[in-house]
C-alpha cells in the first residue's frame, strides 16, 4: 500500500492520478474534507481506504500498523502564505511531518515530502543549501523548519523532499485565490476578454516579473522517479530550471482561447517588499541525482492545462 496525505489536495490528487495510470489502486488517501469541494479531485480516482489527517497522526503516534507500506507521499499541509497564526502553521506542517517522519523512517519506510521554494523568499540564490533559504512568512517558515530537522536526522531508508515552485494544472479549483495564474487568467479572458497583470515592479516591466512555472505533471513524475529510485535522499529544488513572465502566461493563455488582452493594474502596496519578482530554480542537485527528463516549458504546459480544463467542463 502506498500512503499519499494531502490525496484529496492539488498536488496529492495528481500523484494518485500518477499511481494510478501504472495501475496501483491499492492507495490510503489521507487529508482534511472540512472543505468537501476537494472531493471533487478524487471523484474519477480509483484508491482503497480513506483516513482524516488527524487519525493518522493519532495512529501513528500509538504505533500502529497499516500492512506493508511501500511509501508514504506527505503533500499535505497549511498552503496559506497569508495565515499568520504560527501556532497553528507549525502544528499542521512541521509538528505533524515530524509525526509521519519519526513513523515511516522507523519502520524503513521512504518518506517523499512536499516543501516549497516560499522557503528562498526573494532570493536571489534559489539552491538548496541553508544559506539561502529567507522565508517571509509562516507558510515559508514551518516548510524550512522541517526542512531542518531532515537534515538534523538522517535515516538509514530513504527521505526526499521537494522544494515546489509555481506548479500549476488540473484539479486546483478548490484554491480559489490560490490557485495558479495560469487558471485565473484564463477564467478572466472567458469572463470579460483581458487579463490582468501587475504593472512594473523591482525593475522589471509590466508583467515581466519571471517565475519558475512548472506543470503538476512534471512535479508527479519526479515524484515517482523517486519512487523508483529508493537509493536517492536530500532535499531537491522542483521546478524547471528556466523563469518565465507572467506575459508568457498570459500570451499561452490568450493564444489557447483565440482572443483576449493584457491589461496592467497597479502593484498591490501590501506586496511591496513581500512579492518574488524572480524565481529560478537551480536544478542541479536533481540533475546530479539522477533525473533526466525535460520539463515542459509554459507554451507547451499551458495549453496542455487549458486542453484538460475544457475537457471536464
């Protein structure tokens, strides 16, 4: 059995739509329906048990057992960056990690975690060593706390995590604001025919503020490359390697429908000083390990995106 937290969430979901297209079904879903929209996610997946995220810790904390686990997929988590209630964070992203960290690793189980590139804040060295790493706010905080304590314990079997960058794609909708540019701008040019950009901004032009944007089916295949490959651990940056604009965004998304503008709006004085105006990640600790495959560049994740979207409705 494999064990996939956060199953019912964006990134989850798609690693249970991954296991299942190599035809494993026999999958624990673990997460929290208070919100039941994510249900949603899981409607066309095929899975064989269910659990509240809170059992399992409880479980776990007693020493329970859950039959032969070939690996826990631990992508759930607090994903707000704007919930400030530390305790809260802390509870959810690192407290309970360390519940299923201490469990898996105790019984040889690999341990394949979500972190995030939030833990770089605004750079600009975007590699995956201490001295980088400058989180703004909770979110970045609890993920580069735990960060710390996997690199403060070592195990004998195998623990990975992956520093996600601006993943965007299917099954997201339960985000709302959260939810990937490339989805917002695309429901807007629907909607009333533009989309909207922030105007310039730490010397970049209108909208030429560059993120690593990366499609949630490559961020699913380094994941099962993992899987496949127990002998690599560490802490690995997940993204493509190459920044784009939020105009190349744009310019796939109004490519895709045919029609539609780009319009600028003012920057967001709440932002200032808190916005990522350039990520990149540096993908050669990945490289080294082992991983070879290309990643999709926006003009071909984009419409591959905007393709699925339209196909479900």
């Amino acid at each position: 059995m494999i064990i996939v937290t956060g199953g019912a969430g964006f990134i989850g979901s798609n690693i249970v739509a991954g296991l299942n297209a190599r035809g494993v079904t026999d999958i624990l879903v673990v997460d929290d329906l208070t919100d039941g929209r994510k249900c949603l996610n899981l409607a066309d997946l095929a899975f064989s048990d269910y659990m509240e995220y809170d059992e399992l810790a409880a479980q776990m904390d007693a020493g329970a057992e859950f039959g032969d686990v070939a690996a826990i997929f631990h992508e759930g988590a607090c994903s707000d960056t704007t919930e400030w209630d530390g305790r809260y964070v802390m509870a959810r992203n690192f407290t309970y990690s360390k519940t299923l960290h201490r469990w898996a690793t105790a019984r040889g189980v690999p341990f394949l975690y979500a972190s995030s590139a939030s833990v770089y804040g605004m750079g600009p060295d975007f590699c995956e060593r201490p001295a980088a790493e400058r989180p703004l706010n909770m979110y970045a905080f609890s993920k580069c706390a735990f960060d710390q304590y996997v690199r403060a314990h070592p195990s004998s079997s195998q623990v990975a995590g992956l520093r996600y960058f601006n993943v965007y794609g299917p099954r997201e909708a339960h985000k709302d604001k959260m939810a990937s540019v490339a989805r917002h701008f695309s429901a807007q040019v629907a909607d009333e025919g533009h989309c909207r950009l922030f105007e310039g901004t730490d010397g970049y032009a209108d909208g030429a503020q560059e993120r690593d944007f990366i499609h949630v089916d490559d961020v699913v295949a380094v994941n099962l490359w993992l899987l496949d490959n127990p002998q690599v651990s560490g802490v690995f940056n997940c993204g493509t390697g190459r920044a784009q604009s939020f105009n190349d965004v744009a310019n796939a998304v109004i490519d895709w429908h045919g029609r539609g503008e780009k319009r600028y709006i003012a920057f967001p004085e709440h932002l200032q000083g808190r916005y990522q105006s350039f990520t990149q990640a540096d993908m050669a600790a990945l490289r080294a390990a082992g991983y070879d495959a290309e990643f999709l560049s926006v003009e071909q994740g984009v419409p591959r995106y905007l393709d699925w979207l339209a196909e479900r409705g």
